[in-house]
C-alpha cells in the first residue's frame, strides 16, 4: 500500500506512520511525504483548517496518482464559547474516492500567545515554537507523541 501524506512536517508523517503501521498488520506499507497546498491562509481559522486538511489531501491525489491512501492534516486556531482553541483536522481520501474525516480535542490558547499571534502577525506555529517550554499540554495529551 502507498500512502502520500501531504505534508513535509516530520512530526506530522512519524504518527500516520504509526497509526497506519498499528492498522495494517500484512501488508507492505510505504509512507511517502509529500507537499501539497492547503488553499488556505498559513495559520488557518475556524472551517479553514477543515478546508485545509481537505485540500491537501485532494491536492497530493491530483499530484501523485499512483498512491492508495492520500491524508491530508491541518492545524489551525478556532473560537468557541468565548475561547480560542488549536485544532488539527485530518482528512484521507483513498483511490476508490472512500473518504473519512477526524479532528483533534482542541487546546485552549493562552492570552499571552494571542497577544503575540494579534501583535506580531505570527503563525501560530511560531508563536508556539516560541512559548514551548510553557506550553507542553500536548505532549502530556499524546503521550510524548508529539509537542503541542
């Protein structure tokens, strides 16, 4: 089985590694990371990042059509209930056209790096690469699978 994950983030292809490895258990599975555009703005808000993961998905399909299993993943920051929380969506696409979406339990972002994000026109991911050493609720919610 070929599967393309439309990113270039390590962290990103090492779990769809791991879950795609942890599902298929008798055949032979090549992982293979692949740039795709999102269509979206670089931090993404609200039913952007549901687009992204979409897009990219779809994108590396239209790329690279010899693959069985295209995922797309998204990162991005939403508002609800009075908060602003970072999410990722993730969306695969196999080569029959079967789809399925999923999406993560949301962290709360913390005023101090909205400030940075409203100030300083920062990605979000930088913003958060900035604040690390305060911010690891992420690695405590995936087991040390990954840093936010």
């Amino acid at each position: 089985m070929k599967v393309y994950v439309a990113t270039k983030n390590e962290a990103k292809v090492n779990i769809v590694k791991e879950v795609i490895s942890s599902l298929i258990n008798n055949e032979e599975i090549e992982i293979i990371a692949c740039e795709a555009k999102s269509d979206v703005s670089e931090t993404p808000w609200n039913e952007e990042t549901l687009n992204g993961a979409i897009n990219r998905a779809k994108n590396a399909k239209k790329e690279n059509p010899d693959g069985d299993l295209y995922i797309g993943i998204e990162t991005g920051l939403t508002e609800r209930f009075g908060f602003l929380f970072e999410e990722t969506w993730c969306f695969a696409i196999y080569k029959n056209e079967n789809e399925f979406l999923g999406y993560s339990s949301g962290n709360v972002i913390s005023e101090k790096v909205l400030k940075r994000i409203l100030k300083d026109e920062k990605t979000n991911a930088k913003i958060l690469e900035i604040f690390d050493d305060d911010l690891k609720t992420w690695v405590k919610y995936s087991g040390d699978k990954t840093i936010r």
